[in-house]
C-alpha cells in the first residue's frame, strides 16, 4: 500500500522526496539536485508557464488547452532531461 504523505522524485533511483499535497490531481517532483541539471531555457519557460496559470488561472485564458498543453509538454520535456542527464546519457 502505497503512503499518500511523500512524493518521490521522478528520477528512478533517487530517494528525494517531497510532501504529498491533495490539491493538486496528479503531482510529480523533480528534487533540487536533479532540478538544477536542467538547461536554463526549459527551466524559465517552466516558471513562465507557471506564473501564467498561478496569476491568470487556466479559466482567463484565451484558450485554456492550449496552455495546459503547453505546460504538460514544458514538463514532459524537463523530466525526460533530468532523468537523462542523471543516467549520464547527456
């Protein structure tokens, strides 16, 4: 049975974790260390997308799905960057 009280790190083999928060739907943590192995541009285009969503909220958005896509596909892309570059594969 898994514990709803620690998120871990979507890194395979790192024991990071973080707390589990009931709002959010479907949560996923990158930790501080693999974190900062992400290139700068992925990383600012994340907060980027973040600021837009936490300041207008998805509801004031011209098309809604469009950025929600466009935050689903920034993460996508800085997940599969930290776990590479913590297999050593870039």
């Amino acid at each position: 049975m898994t514990s709803r009280t620690r998120v871990h790190c979507v890194v395979p083999f790192c024991r990071r974790t973080a707390p589990y928060d009931e709002a959010r739907a479907h949560q996923e943590i990158i930790c501080g260390k693999h974190w900062r192995g992400i290139d700068r541009r992925w990383r600012s285009r994340h907060a980027l997308i973040v600021r837009v969503l936490t300041k207008l909220g998805p509801h004031q958005v011209r098309d809604p799905r469009k950025v929600l896509h466009m935050a689903d596909t920034i993460w996508a892309a800085c997940k599969r960057q930290a776990i590479e570059r913590a297999a050593g594969v870039t």
